[in-house]
C-alpha cells in the first residue's frame, strides 16, 4: 500500500510539469480563445404537402471575437451520431444566426423525427477550434 501511493505521488508530480506542446491547447497559448456554446437554437420544419421540405434553424450569435462560424449537425435520435450537414460562416454585426436545411439541396431532408445540435469554431493556422455542442434541439418534419 505505501508503494502504491509512492508511485501515484510520483506520478502525478511528473504528470504536472509535462511540456505541452498542443497549439490549441488553451492552457499553454493564451491567445487562443475557446468559442462559447450555441444556445437559444430553435427549429422550425416547413413544406408540409410540398415537394420542397426545409427546417429552418435560428439562435443567439457568438462573440465573433472568439467565432468565425457554426457547424450544423443532424440526427436520427437524441443519442444517436450526429453528423455534420453544413458549415455557416459567422456573419459580422448581426444579432441572430440562421441556416435553412432544405429538400432542395439535400434529398435527406424528407418526413421524420429529427434532432440538431449547433457547435461554433475559431479558424486558426493550425485549424479549427470547435467549442463545445448545444444541446440538441427536436424538429419533425410532416408529410
């Protein structure tokens, strides 16, 4: 037993002076600043009885000091894989952002349950810093 917490001891006395050499690591690079998390998202499907079907998406815009666009995700369930279905840039001076997913430009926009989530991103050299995911957001879209 006194071994045992000579070695955690130990380590966590190495473990702490680590070098860490990760560029987005905001911890050892003060210039960079981690995006907030999207909130206030609401969605809304439209088209229904139409050849055409989209859900309109709108929330609170970020800081554009720390944002310069959003990636929008989509899927089948609460917990299920989400997956990115477009990238919106950050529009300067505007309150509000929004993005259509539309039938007209992706056939998976069709009837059914769907959730979104919304994550927004820095660009960097050394590329994106992705803050973290809202919380998703339940849309159906009817026949």
């Amino acid at each position: 037993m006194k071994y045992l917490a000579a070695i955690l001891i130990l380590l966590s006395l190495f473990a702490c002076s680590m070098k860490r050499n990760n560029p987005l690591d905001p911890h050892s690079n003060p210039d960079i600043e981690i995006p907030g998390e999207v909130s206030g998202i609401i969605a809304t499907a439209f088209g229904t009885g139409s050849d055409t079907r989209y859900v309109n998406l709108e929330w609170g815009s970020n800081n554009p000091y720390n944002t310069d666009g959003y990636y929008v995700y989509r899927s089948l369930g609460y917990y299920s894989a989400y997956a990115v279905v477009d990238t919106v840039m950050h529009a300067t001076g505007s309150p509000i952002q929004s993005y259509v997913h539309s039938s007209a430009n992706d056939s998976s926009v069709s009837p059914g349950d769907y959730w979104y989530r919304i994550s927004a991103f820095k660009s960097y050299p050394s590329g994106n810093l992705e803050g973290r995911n809202s919380v998703p957001v339940f849309v159906r879209i009817r026949n």
